[in-house]
C-alpha cells in the first residue's frame, strides 16, 4: 500500500562515482580523504574521492579518472562494490550547494556507484598537487558530506568478506617479506578483533602457500622474527583445486 502512495514520476538522476581506498596506517583502518571548501561557511572539510561522470564516460573509466585526479596514481585495482541511490543522499542544501558551485549544473538526485581498494599506504606518497589528500582513521572520521560515512562504513565490510573470499587479497597488500606478528596485526586492524597470536601462527603454517624463509628481522631490540613470503603459484594451484 505504502508503494502506491509515492510519485511515479520517472527519475533522471545525475549518476557520480566515489571511490574508497583504504590502507592501514599507523596501526589503525584508514580512508583517503579529500578536502573542500564548504559552501556557506568557507571552512575545509572532508569527502571522498568522486565526481559527476561525463557523459561519454565509462563507469570504470571515470572511476580511475577520479582516483587520478585525487592521488596521481594509475595502477590501483579499483573494484566496483555497490550502488548508493536513496533519495536522502541530497537533503542537506550545504552539499548539494558546495556540488552545484563546483560542477555548475542544478542538482537534485544523485546516484553514485561505490569503488573499493585495498591499498598500500606508502605506495601513495602523495605530491604536493595532490596535498589536499589525506588519511583518515575509519573509526574517527570528520563530518563527511552526503552519505560518505554510510559509504565508508559499507566498504569495511565489503573489505572484509573481500578477503575471507580471496585471502591472496591481503598478501599483495603486505611486503614481499613479512613476518607472523605483521600479517596478523594486518588482520586484527582490518578486523577489528584480537587474534590469539598462538593459534594463528599454527594456522599461518599450515597453509601450503605461505613459505617460511630462512631471513630474519635485522637490527631489532627483541628476537629477531622469521620472514615468510606469499607463493603466488602455490596459492593459484590450490585454489583452482578448491574452485573445482
């Protein structure tokens, strides 16, 4: 009944993309983060990397345009995560004012297609054009425009069931060394939860394609810890095994 009480006027919305890059960075989930200049009060604030898409533009092209423009970077695996269309996107005047200032069209509905990565933070070592960029704890972020925190907040849980589908995920995040205390610490910051670090590294080392070096830690005050490293071939051949 609630359904036949609502207009049915047919919607041409304006379509955006924003994308989420997050990266663990000082022992915390953080986001890419881009500044604006508020509308009415002139004061910077903070937003995801997006925009409008241009006419004759692609999804995933605009999507790595987008991702270009704010970071400089091109070689960062984008993937497309959800959709974000409730008409609440667009009841706060501020945002759709500061969007009409920055993009001179009248806006009213706006659907944005949501891109995910998982990046290595010190792979973005943002240039001086690209300053205005900056990360940002997930679990304390500013007042972000739109739905961005909504956005935010649906990206760590993609990222999440991400890697319990596709564990090689968070191998190409971590150095091509790593040790058991790294990648697990990796783990609990994107998880969010304490790992019981002796159970982990029972399992760390069953697993057929996580390889224990010979190298250890150098120059460290505590017990040097010994390198593992990710078998990309091992993990391929298994997994094709598991798929079928």
């Amino acid at each position: 009944m609630l359904l036949s009480r609502k207009s049915k006027e047919m919607l041409y919305p304006h379509v955006s993309i924003d994308c989420v890059l997050l990266g663990v960075y000082d022992e915390q989930l953080c986001v890419l983060l881009t500044e604006r200049t508020n509308a009415g009060t002139g004061k910077t604030e903070y937003k995801l990397p997006g925009s409008l898409i241009y006419e004759e533009e692609d999804l995933d092209e605009a999507a790595y345009r987008v991702l270009n423009e704010a970071t400089g970077l091109k070689r960062v695996r984008l993937k497309q995560f959800r959709c974000f269309g409730s008409p609440d996107r667009t009841s706060n005047k501020e945002d759709v004012l500061w969007l009409e200032n920055a993009s001179k069209l009248k806006i009213g509905r706006i659907v944005t297609v949501g891109y995910l990565a998982l990046c290595k933070v010190r792979k973005i070592m943002l240039e001086e054009k690209y300053g205005k960029a900056q990360w940002m704890p997930v679990a304390n972020l500013p007042r972000l425009p739109f739905d961005h925190e909504k956005i935010v907040a649906e990206a760590v849980k993609e990222i999440r069931v991400w890697l319990d589908m596709e564990p090689s995920i968070v191998f190409h995040y971590l150095p091509t060394l790593f040790t058991a205390y790294q990648l697990r610490r990796t783990y609990e910051i994107i998880y969010d939860k304490n790992i019981d670090a002796r159970n982990f590294h029972k399992k760390l080392n069953s697993l057929e394609y996580v390889i224990q070096t010979e190298e250890t830690e150098k120059g460290v005050s505590h017990r040097s810890a010994r390198f593992y490293r990710f078998d990309k071939v091992k993990y391929k051949k298994l997994h094709s095994k598991l798929n079928n």
